[in-house]
C-alpha cells in the first residue's frame, strides 16, 4: 500500500508544495504574493506530469459544483454555530486566522478565483489525488491526499486551518473521486471560499 512513496513525480510535488507554503506562512506581508506564485508553480508542475480531468459535461459540473460547495459551506456554518454555542476556545483561533489570511485588497480576490483556488485543485486533487489513485484504491486515495493536503497546512500555525483542510480535503476528494472532474471541484472550491471570505463570512 506505501508503494506510492515510490512514485518520484509524486515525492517531489509533495516536497515542492511543503517547500512553498512554508514560505506562504512566513510572512504575513508577502503572504499572498508569495501564495499566488506558489499555486502558478504546482499548476505548471501539475500540467507538466498529468493530464487534467475534465469527464462531466458543463451543466453537470457546474450544477454539482454550485450545490456541494453550498452545502460544504452550511456544514462549516454548523460547525462554526456549534463552537460559539457551546462557548469553545477555538472561536478565538478562527477569528484570528480571519484577521490574518482573509482578502482585504481587489487583486488578493482577483488571484484567489483565478489562481489560488483552481491551482489548489489542479494540484491536490488533479496531481496528488490522482497519481494516488495508480497505487491505491479509491478510498485509501482520498484519505491520503486529504491527509497531505491538510498536513502542508501546518506552517500556518493553526490547528483549526490544519482540521479544516482535512476535512475540505475528505469533501473534494470524494467529489473528485465520484465525478473525475477538476472544473467540478473547481466550482465546488469557489463557491465555498466566496460564501466564506465573501458572501457570509462566519467573523
């Protein structure tokens, strides 16, 4: 089952990835230049070592894509109700990562739609997920690169951002996995992040 640690494309793009958002975590200041660089980089890395999946029609990935990232958002919405009702200490965290991460100038939401979020999913679901799926099956897949992907979330500091990427990473993996469509998750991805950082931010 670790044969995939074999897979060299697939060792290096994980290094890669751990290498730049290290250094995205470095520094507030440069957070989201250095965060746009690095998905332009693991988009081409992606495009150069596998090709993109795209197996759904327009309608289809379009349609799926709107409704499962709305009800990705309302789980997040749950979860977010559920700490400040009960008064948990973790509201202090999320709160702080919204400070700290969340857009605030129009070029961070120009890049965060057109680069950030589709290079995310290019890379995680489009590279890792399915360079994983030649060496797993497909639960064992999803699992593993929702376990990667939230792991490179690490140098943020938050452990909450760390449990969120699992989770976001278990949701898209799955859809990914069911549909084998990279718009889709795309869409998915989109819809999520412009209820959360835009439309109805939980802080």
């Amino acid at each position: 089952m670790m044969k995939f640690l074999t897979d060299i494309k697939l060792v290096i793009g994980f290094i890669f990835a751990h290498f730049l958002l290290y250094l995205t975590f470095s520094d507030k200041n440069v957070f989201w230049y250095i965060f746009t660089a690095s998905m332009l980089f693991l988009i081409t890395y992606t495009i150069l070592n596998e090709s993109v999946d795209d197996e759904v029609s327009t309608n289809t990935y379009l349609s799926i894509g709107v409704i499962s990232g709305l009800i990705l958002f309302g789980l997040f919405w749950a979860g977010n109700f559920l700490i400040d009702i009960l008064n948990l200490p973790f509201s202090t965290q999320i709160s702080k990562l919204y400070n700290r991460l969340s857009p605030t100038a129009i070029w961070h939401y120009i890049v965060l739609l057109l680069i950030i979020i589709p290079g995310e999913e290019i890379f995680w679901r489009g590279f890792i997920q399915k360079r994983l799926f030649k060496h797993v099956n497909v639960w064992p897949s999803i699992i593993i690169s929702a376990v990667m992907y939230s792991l490179a979330h690490l140098y943020s500091g938050s452990y909450m951002l760390v449990f969120a990427a699992l989770f976001a990473g278990l949701f898209w993996g799955w859809l990914y996995a069911w549909k084998r469509s990279i718009p889709l998750v795309i869409v998915s991805h989109l819809i999520f992040d412009l209820f959360l950082l835009v439309i109805f931010p939980l802080y």
